[in-house]
C-alpha cells in the first residue's frame, strides 16, 4: 500500500464541531504521526495540525470529511515522497 507524508491544518471557529474533528481523527488514528493543537483564545478559534502517513485516498477523504464541518476550514500539504 502506497503512502504518502501529508500535514493537515485546521483552523476551528466553531467549537460545537470539535467532537466531530475529534472522532474522524480517531478513525484514521494508525496513520497519525502526531498532533498539535493550539487555543488561540483572543480570536475564539483553535488551530490544529495533524502530520500523517497514509495512502493518500484516505487523507483526502478524511480532511474533506473535517472541512465539510460547521465553522471549519482545512489545507492538506503532501510530501513529494512516496513509500
């Protein structure tokens, strides 16, 4: 199975979509290399970052599915490496 290094950032405005976030990462949790998530309280917003390796079918589906959510927007940068 080919996979690929990918970063996902999300920037959540609404809190009520969190869990959501929450729930689809966990689905993909083999696959994550590591998270950050970072309150940024002033702005009312959290900005999360997810490194993952995976085959990029799924990364794609599964940072579509997290920026259909309600007061989400999400960038998905690959890595040129396959493997």
């Amino acid at each position: 199975m080919e996979t690929r290094v990918a970063v996902i950032t999300i920037i959540v405005e609404n809190p009520e979509s969190v869990a959501k976030i929450n729930e689809l990462l966990h689905g993909v949790g083999q696959y994550i290399i590591g998270r950050m998530g970072l309150p940024y309280r002033e702005k009312h917003i959290s900005i999360i970052s997810i490194a993952i390796d995976a085959p990029q079918n799924l990364t794609s589906e599964v940072s579509g599915r997290i920026g259909r959510l309600d007061g989400v927007s999400v960038k998905t940068t690959y890595s040129n490496i396959q493997g």
